[in-house]
C-alpha cells in the first residue's frame, strides 16, 4: 500500500508538471487595447524609426564655422574677380549644412554675394523640394502670433522669393552695376558680363534690369571686336613731388601720362576724340597707391581715376601709323586726400585704358572699338619736404647727410634714387665700420637701403652682406 501510494503521488506530479509547461504565454494587454509582447529582443529597433543620416542635420563645428568665417573674410578682401569667383566656388563647394551660417552673415559689402552663394547651394543639392527634411537650425519652431479673434497672423511671402530690404538690395544692384561699368572702361568685359550676370540672377526683377542687360550686350560685342588699335604708355616724370605738405595738395609738376596709339589694322581708321561736352573719350586709371616706410610698413590702397580727354578732334590713321597724346594728372587726391601729409614716400602702379569717343572705317561707317589697353607703370612720390632735386642730382651726398643727420627714412627714400654708376660707392657707405655705432633705426634704413640698390638680401643681416659684398663689390 505504501508503494502504490507513492506511485500515485509521482504521477499526479508528472501531470501537473506538463499541464504548466505546454500552457501558451498570454499576451498583456496596452492602454489602448492592443496586445504587446511582454519581452522584447535586445537587438530589436522600433519599426517606424527611420536611419537618421542625413549630414545636412549636423550643427557646425566651432572648427566649421572658423573655416567658413575665414572664407567669407577673404571674399570680402578679394581685389580682383579672378580671386572673389575662386573664393565664391569655395564657399558653394561647403554644402548644404553652411547654408543657415551663410544666411546669418549681415556684411552690407557681400549681401549679394551670400544669396549668390545661398541659391547654388539650394539648386545643386535640391535644398527645400517636396518631401525633403529641412536644414537643422538650432532653434525651436515659433508659435505663430495669434489675433484676439483667435485667426492666426502669419506673414505673405511672394513665391520663389526671400524676404529682404527691398530699397537695400536695389542699391546694392546699382553699386554692382557702376562696378562692371568700371570693368568695361577698363577693359576686361568678361568680368563685367559675370558681374552683370550673377547680379541678375540673384534679382532677375530689379529695376536695373534693362540697364544690365544693355550693358551685357555691349560688352559682349566689344569684347568679339578685332584688335585694330594697339597703345603703350610712358609716365614723366618718373618720380613726383607733393608741392605742399598740406591735405590734397597736387604735385608739385603734373604726371604726364603719354599715350601712343598704332593702327594695326590694313585699313585706315578714323578716332573721334572729342566733339564737346558729354561727346569725349576717357582714359580710365585703375590705381593701386602704396605708401612706405624704411621699417617695411606698407600701406596699400586701391581706386579708379577717370580723366577726360577734353581736347583734339577727329584723327585718321592709316595702317601702321602712329599718334601720341599727353593726358595730365595733378594729384591723386580723390584717391588719398591726406597722402601730402605722410611722410612716407609713395609708389602708385597705373594700369589703364583709352575707351574712344567713337570711330569709323574706311567708309565712314561706325564701328566696335575696343577700349585700348596699355601696359602697367609705376612712378614714385616724395613728400613735398624732402629736397626731391637734391637728391637725384647726387644721391650720394644726400646719402651721406642722412647718415650724419640719422634720419632713417630719408635714407630709405635716397636709395631709391641710387643709380648704376653710383652703386659701388654706396654699397661702401652703407656696410662701412661705422656701421655698429648706428642706431637700431639707422641699422634698419641701411639694410634696407641696400636691398633696394642691389635687389637682393630682403632678409640678411649686416654680417651676410658684408661677406655678399666681399665677393661682388667688384661686379658692381
């Protein structure tokens, strides 16, 4: 009996034990009624998660922004379109996720370049289409202003366009518009029609639309014409003269800017000069107007200078024949009113153009005439206290007073007025032994002096000079 009833107790065991195994999970029920999983693999994502990588979501780094701002600066800097188109191709090839730092940038000088810059990043990479996520922002959507009868205000844009100062763009348009003017006068068309295009593109609606494109067209088939004038040009005197230490004072003698035009065309060409008042040709000046000292401080800037030919008539050329005119220029004071008072001795670089009233063939026909370019010059400017005429008739011995005077920067500007056949006997004053008893002011001057006469030595100190000299004093 005993044995029968622990057998039965093991059975009993056995079943119970079964019944617990085979019974299904049930499933907990949720809020809303649904059923959930009451485990869930640890591999396991939500289904409607999305793989988030899109890098245009991604804030700049403090590295990022570094290299855009730098960018940004060098546009700004930019003297030459060559340099502000690479710069502008740079700052496009940044991407998408440097569109709200480009939209932050509130420089008056570059508000055109930055939509310029805004909408290729827009096109290329198909920024704000349909479905598409937007650019990360850093800021949290607004709440739009709700009116007490509770409608919503919210402000009406035009299609296709952004909100900006429309009277501020408009004259940036005009100052864009004066600049490819300047271009062509100068010269360069293609830089004019870029400037004229990019401009357009950004406001095709502006006010000045028909100006730009009149102003695309001319340069387009001026830049198509033959080359049928050539020009080259001389500067006398080749070193100026402040007359008076006082803002805006002219020279003490006018710039003489002789220009030399040559038909190179097999056809004889008529040049209307001048025939009155609003009717005359214009020699256009691009100036850069540096400004020096013996310590090696320079100050550089750049303008326009237009000066009309106000004189003459009509010329004929035949081909091969030459003409020359003399342009006067009297100071440089729309460009730097107080260069007179610096003293400082200036180096101004001329680049110009001849744009021609008019001119007509063989026939009498108008035709296309390039503006007529000539090639670059230079001309120095002393202050008007420095005895200009001294100094070039014996350099030396101005040389000499500056050294016994220790004044520094008339030596630095004397040995620009060194001469081949005085060089030997300079380079003897300069590196002599009295050199070391010199003040640390003289010390630079003479350095400095000897790199201009010898062009050499930008970097060398008195020890390296003297041991250049010990060998090529003889070749001077």
């Amino acid at each position: 009996m005993p044995a029968l009833t622990s057998r039965l107790l093991a059975c009993i065991c056995l079943f119970f034990v079964a019944a617990c195994a085979s019974q299904p999970a049930v499933p907990t029920a949720s809020d809303d009624g649904s059923f959930v999983a009451a485990e869930v693999a640890p591999d396991a994502g939500p289904a409607d998660a999305p793989a988030n990588n899109n890098d245009r979501l991604k804030p700049l780094t403090t590295d990022e922004e570094a290299q855009g701002a730098l960018l940004v600066n060098k546009l700004d800097t930019a003297e030459d379109q060559v340099t502000r188109e690479s710069v502008l191709g740079e700052l496009v090839a940044l991407g998408p996720r440097y569109l709200e730092f480009f939209r932050s940038i509130d420089r008056d000088s570059l508000v055109l370049d930055m939509m310029y810059v805004v909408r290729r990043i827009e096109r290329e990479h198909n920024v704000g289409n349909p479905g598409e996520q937007p650019a990360y922002t850093g800021k949290e959507p607004t709440t739009p202003a709700i009116k007490g009868s509770g409608e919503i205000q919210t402000r009406r844009y035009e299609p296709g366009t952004e909100e900006y100062d429309r009277e501020s763009v408009e004259r940036f348009m005009a100052e864009r518009l004066s600049q490819a003017q300047l271009m062509m006068d100068g010269g360069n068309h293609s830089g004019a029609v870029k400037i004229a295009e990019a401009a357009i593109t950004l406001m095709p609606e502006t006010r000045l639309r028909t100006d730009f494109d009149a102003l695309i067209l001319r340069a387009k088939g001026e830049s198509q014409a033959d080359l049928i004038i050539a020009g080259t040009m001389s500067l006398q005197p080749s070193h100026l003269h402040y007359s008076k230490d006082e803002k805006g004072a002219p020279f003490a003698a006018p710039l003489l800017i002789q220009c030399f035009l040559k038909n190179v065309s097999s056809k004889a060409i008529t040049l209307r000069l001048y025939e009155g008042e609003g009717k005359e040709s214009i020699l256009q000046l691009s100036i850069t107007y540096e400004q020096l000292d013996y310590q090696g401080n320079v100050m550089s800037q750049r303008g326009n200078v237009r000066l009309p030919i106000n004189a003459g008539d009509s010329i004929i050329l035949q081909p091969n024949e030459s003409y020359s005119m003399d342009v006067p220029l009297e100071s440089l004071a729309s460009l730097d009113a107080d260069a007179p008072l610096k003293y400082a001795l200036g180096n101004v670089r001329i680049d110009a153009a001849l744009r021609v009233y008019g001119a007509l063939d063989d026939d009498g026909n108008g035709m296309i005439l390039r503006p007529i370019q000539f090639p670059t010059r230079d001309v120095l400017i002393y202050p008007a206290k420095y005895d200009l005429s001294e100094s070039t008739n014996r350099p030396l011995t101005s040389m000499r007073k500056s050294l016994d005077d220790g004044a520094a920067q008339d030596l630095y500007m004397t040995a620009h007025l060194v001469g081949t056949r005085e060089r030997r006997s300079a380079g003897d004053i300069l590196l002599g032994e009295e050199f070391e008893e010199s003040t640390l002011a003289m010390k630079r001057a003479r350095l400095k002096a000897l790199t201009i006469i010898f062009k050499t030595g930008a970097n060398w100190d008195i020890k390296q000079w003297r041991s250049w000299w010990q060998e090529n004093r003889l070749k001077q």
